[in-house]
C-alpha cells in the first residue's frame, strides 16, 4: 500500500480550510484517511499551519511521499528538518555546557 500525506479540503464554499492527512494513495481527495496530522488555514493573515512534527517525522521515515504542498508546510513547521537529522541529510554540532559557560562569562 503506498502511503501519501496530502491536504483534504474542508470549509465552505470559498472559504478553504485543509486537514493535513495520511492517505492510501488510490482513496480519493476528500475520502477516507488513515490519519490526521495537521490543519492549514490559508485565508488567516498569517495563514495558520499547525502540524505534529512527531508524527509526521514518523510517517515520513516510514516512507510515506508527501505532496508538493505539503512539503512546503512540512519546511515551514519543520518536521522535515526533523527527519533530515535523523537520517543524517542535516549534520548537527551542538554546544557543549563548558563552552556555554565560557561564552556568557566572555560576555
């Protein structure tokens, strides 16, 4: 079964809201779906995008494609940041409590 990620449109007429969701490839745009991960809210100024990270960094690693939409509103909550540290795409240095300690008393 190939898994996607897409939007499923919800709201009135002219008035789009969307549920970020994970689907069966074949089910239909607005049909049935296997979870909901997220909403985004396009009319809000700024548009309002509010996605679990965690579990859409576990779908991802589970291999399901995200839609060329859904990307994008992945890179902006940043679950796909999530994901390329955990498969090393990203390479993280982080900061040791001693070195912290000497920066803020250079300071």
């Amino acid at each position: 079964m190939a898994v996607r990620m897409r939007l499923m449109r919800m709201g009135k007429k002219k008035q789009p809201m969307y549920r970020v969701v994970v689907v069966d490839s074949r089910a239909p745009r607005d049909g049935r779906y296997i979870e909901q991960i997220g909403r985004y809210e396009p009319l809000h100024d700024p548009s309002i995008v509010e996605i679990d990270n965690e579990r859409a960094a576990d779908w991802l690693s589970k291999g399901a494609s995200p839609s060329e939409t859904v990307e994008k509103l992945l890179n902006i909550s940043g679950a796909m940041n999530t994901i390329k540290v955990k498969t090393g795409g990203i390479h993280v240095i982080g900061i040791e409590k001693n070195e912290e300690d000497t920066i803020s008393e250079e300071e």
